[in-house]
C-alpha cells in the first residue's frame, strides 16, 4: 500500500485529520497534529525540514454545546 505524504505548503486533496511524519513516514516524536477541512489553506509547516503530513482519518466534527 503506497502511503500518501504530502508537504507543507501543498494544498489538501482531502479532508481529515493529519499528524506530522518523517520524510519516508516513518513515527516522529511529540508530532503536530491538524484537522483540515474541505476549502481550507494549504498545509502548515512542520516542526522541522523535510518532515511530511500522513492523513489517519476522517475530520473529527466539533460538537455543538446546548
């Protein structure tokens, strides 16, 4: 299964929920994490160069407060 990672910078394919990877997708410690939506700006940076971003899910929906 081939991984898609994309670089800081890059606009979003898809929506959902990315966390910070190394630049072959390997683990990363203490990793930012961000919820990209559909429309949103590109990707942020990351903590350091030549890291990526690796999509692991859907977009958590923020809930509503009664």
């Amino acid at each position: 299964m081939t991984r898609n990672l994309s670089k800081p910078g890059e606009k979003p394919q898809k929506s959902g929920e990315y966390i910070e990877v190394g630049p072959q997708g390997g683990q990363v410690s203490n990793p930012r994490r961000v919820t990209i939506e559909q429309g949103d700006s590109p990707f942020p940076p990351t903590q350091k160069p030549n890291r990526r971003w690796e999509r692991i899910g859907p977009p958590h929906k923020k809930g509503k407060s009664k």
